[in-house]
C-alpha cells in the first residue's frame, strides 16, 4: 500500500510511531497532486512552501512529544469559503479572487492547534451556489473515478481531492447537502453535523442557517475523528452550541443489535436510479442482519422540502452577498462612473450567472408584496417539515436514505438545466432545514462504474447513532472501495 491510499488516522499512527515523516507525508500529497490536479482541478490554491515549512515545525513538536492528536502531521485541505490567515480565499468566485483574510475560521484553528498540515484551498460552486463544482470561477473539478463526469458540489473540490489521494481529509461546508452529495459522486465519506456543532465564523455565509462546517474522509473513523477536532463551542458564533460531550470516536465500537432504523417510502418514488435504490436497500439488509430494526414508513411533504429550501436559502444569500460591493475588498470594477455604477459593475462582472439567479430570487421573495407569499410560507413549510422528522425520530434512531437520485452525471449536463440540478438535493436538503446530522457512506459502484452512497440521518445530536451505524456497514467489508485506478 503506498503512503497516500492510508487513511488519516493510519497515517496519523505511523507519524506518532516514527515510521512516516510528516514532510514524507506532505510530499506524497504534493506529488499526487502534481500528477493528477491537472486533470481534476480538485484545488484552487496549493501552500507548497507553508506546508513544508509547517512540517518542519509540526515533527519537532511531535518528537517532543507536544502533539498527540492522531491527526498531528496529517495534511489536510480546506475548502476556499473557510477563512485561512494569509492564504487566498476566493469561494470559486471572481468576486474574491485577491482576497486575503487576517484571520482563520475557528475550525481551522482547532485543526492547527491538533498539528493538521494545510495543504492548500479546494475549488468549490462559486459561494457554494451549484451541485455540481462546475459555478466556479476557476473552472469544474472532475471526479476522479472518471473525468467525464462531475464531482458533485458544492464541495466537489475537497472530495475529489480525498477521493484521489490529493490529500488525506479535508473540510466542506453544507447547505443543502453540499458535503454529503460529492462525498457519494467521489466514494468518500462526509458529515454534516447537527446545526451548531461545528462554529461557522470564517465561513463564508451562504445560508446563514442552514451552513454548517463538516469532515470529508476516507472512512466513518476518520471523519469521527476530524468532527471530534474541529467542534467546540465559539462565543464568537452566536449559533453555536455549547454540548456536553465532543466525543464521536467512542460510539463506533458499539453494538447496532437493536438500533431502529426506518426506511422513508417517499424517497424510493419516481426519479431514483434503479441501481442507487438497490445498493440503498441492500444497505438496510446488511444492518438488519447485523441486529438493527429496520422498516419502511411514510415520512411526508418531501416534495415541499426543495422549493421551501431555495427561497429560504436565497432569501439568505441575497442578504449575506450585500456585503460584495468592491469597496472594502474584493474584486472592484476598472472602470465606473460614481459610487453607485461602481457598485453595479463590480457586482455585475465578479459574480458568475449562479449566483446572480439566486440573489435575484432571493430579493424578490423578500420584497414587499411577496415577502408573505413565498418567504414566510418556506419558513412555515420548514416547520413542518421539522415536525414530520420530530414524529419520525420518537419511533426510530436513524432513518436511512439515497444521497442522491443518480450517480454523478456528465459534465455540463446539470447547468443546461437549472431546475433538475435543484431537484438532485431532494433528499439532502431536509437535514439542512431541520438542522439534523447526516453521514455519506459508499454502498457501491454502479455499471458505469461509479460510486453510490447511502446516507444516515439522526436526530439532533445523535452523532453516535448514524457514525455507529455507518462504521458498523463500512466494517461488514461488503461495500469496500477498490482504488481508483488514476
């Protein structure tokens, strides 16, 4: 096995044993990418010079014994709408293509204070706006199973990069399912904790409440093991939620015998691929015969979730992209004619059609004469919605589910069609709006050759439940992930 097919935590083990160097492990990370990034454009921006220097520092403390995270020395990548001092941080975007911050988010920071390696910024939808990574400024990630096809977004950038052994973990933000969708296009595996876990400040604010910050690894361990890092409570984020308990790794041990799983009818209807939907089922086998309940139920006012999503998270976005206007930083117009037409043109040339449709949407549903209609109707719909899996979680611990109706489609053929590529979030978005933890976990390779993911949710701050129940698969070694063959 070379150095770069270990997972985080294995690679982490060897670090702390003496076996690997922590500038040997950066090394392999920055050859791979020289050799496939061209292909797959997983990164937006490469620290060569910072990461070997950082691991420098890291081995010395680690030979000192001053750093025993087991992710001490492990190169990570972050995705380029979490703040990273004096590293370029651009959202895929125009908008912020010279922008510098002078501080890193909070998860970023308890990385760096456990010994993690930054190896760079991974491309995204410009502003997390697109499934697809193919919104960006800085041009489509391709998915490393097969180049023709797309990664999946909005974090496309930091699954393919796992996925092709570019890095050995990495960070995504989530809005709408924007880690756990490429997590299954890519065959890797994503969280989205519950809302407040994670803090959010240094993310770039899409949708204020429904972003949250999750891992992007090559197993439920390391994902546990990387959420376990980068949660804390931060009174610099007035969302954040100070839990009793940041320990996620204890729980995979433990025994599923018991464990209720429920099975939503509705997301089995028209428009799921037929292979998806069988790797899914059989998933709900393999757990039941591994001691879980596992039933079918109705879950309802699924086909609500989507528009309920896209106004409230527009709505949001109109509001939080105000603040893009080329005065204090960012891309600002060469040429204007006053204050006003300054405004106009930068904003009209530094943000990509993406993000125009959303903000326009989003100033519309907030407008006066509309703002009853559609935005307060969403916020109503959200609470259904929270109520339905309110009734779900008093009968069952986990409800079980495709990531996405297909696998990854080709390049260039979501963005022909605005509204399908919408519609591909239908089963991720509700954890967003209901503000629930979830996990990506591949389940199997389609005749096209391409992952299939299946997800878990669980109810707030029931982590332990859907990483038991994901590492409990993973561990039945029925669905383990050949390597991709670059």
């Amino acid at each position: 096995m070379s150095l770069s097919e270990l997972t985080a935590l294995e690679l982490g083990r060897k670090i702390q044993s003496k076996e690997v160097g922590v500038k040997e492990a950066v090394s392999a990370v920055l050859d791979n990418i020289s050799k496939y990034d061209k292909d797959i454009n997983a990164f937006i921006t490469v620290d060569k010079e910072g990461a070997l220097k950082r691991a420098d520092e890291i081995q010395d403390k680690i030979d000192s014994g001053n750093f025993k995270n087991p992710l001490a020395g492990v190169p990570v990548a972050i995705k380029d709408n979490i703040c990273t001092e004096k590293l370029l941080t651009t959202c895929g975007s125009k908008m912020l293509n010279n922008f510098v911050p002078t501080y890193s988010a909070q998860a970023v920071e308890n990385l760096q204070n456990a010994g993690a390696i930054i190896i760079g910024k991974t491309n995204m939808d410009e502003f997390a706006m697109g499934s697809t990574t193919e919104t960006s400024y800085y041009g489509a990630t391709k998915n490393p199973w097969n180049t023709e096809h797309v990664s999946g977004g909005s974090s496309g950038g930091s699954c393919a990069a796992v996925a092709a052994g570019e890095c050995y973990y990495a960070l995504g933000s989530d809005t709408g399912g924007s880690i756990r969708q490429p997590s299954s296009f890519c065959g890797v595996t994503g969280i989205k904790p519950t809302y407040g876990t994670v803090s959010r400040y240094g993310l770039v604010a899409y949708g204020s409440s429904l972003d949250q910050i999750g891992p992007v690894g090559k197993t439920v361990e390391d994902c546990a093991a990387i959420l376990e890092t980068i949660a804390s409570y931060d009174v610099k984020d007035s969302t954040s939620v100070k839990r009793e308990s940041y320990d996620f790794t204890s729980c995979l041990n433990e025994s599923i015998k018991g464990l209720k799983i429920g099975v939503p009818r509705d997301y089995f209807a028209e428009g799921l691929d037929g292979e998806v939907s069988k790797a899914v089922l059989e998933c709900a086998k393999v757990l039941e015969s591994l001691g879980a309940t596992v039933e079918e139920f109705d879950l309802g006012l699924v086909e609500y979730a989507i528009p309920a999503y896209y106004i409230i998270a527009s709505a949001e976005a109109s509001s939080n992209l105000a603040r893009f206007d080329g005065v204090k930083y960012g891309y600002r117009s060469e040429e204007f004619n006053g204050l006003h037409n300054m405004y106009k043109k930068s904003r009209s040339e530094g943000f990509g059609e993406e993000v125009k449709r959303r903000i326009m949407l989003g100033s519309f549903v907030l407008s006066s004469g509309y703002y009853d209609a559609y935005y307060i109707k969403a916020l109503k719909t959200k609470k259904l919605i929270k109520r339905a899996f309110d009734k779900a979680f008093s009968k069952y611990d986990v409800i079980l589910s495709p990531v996405a109706p297909t696998t990854a489609p080709k390049l260039a053929q979501s963005l022909s069609d605005p509204i399908k590529m919408y519609l591909g979030d239908i089963y991720t978005i509700s954890a967003n709006l209901v503000g629930i933890p979830a996990i990506s976990v591949p389940c199997g390779i389609d005749s096209k050759g391409l992952p299939i993911g299946v997800q878990m949710m669980g109810n707030h701050f029931r982590e332990d439940n859907i990483l038991k129940a994901a590492y409990a698969l993973e561990q039945t070694k029925v669905y383990q992930m050949p390597s991709i063959s670059k």
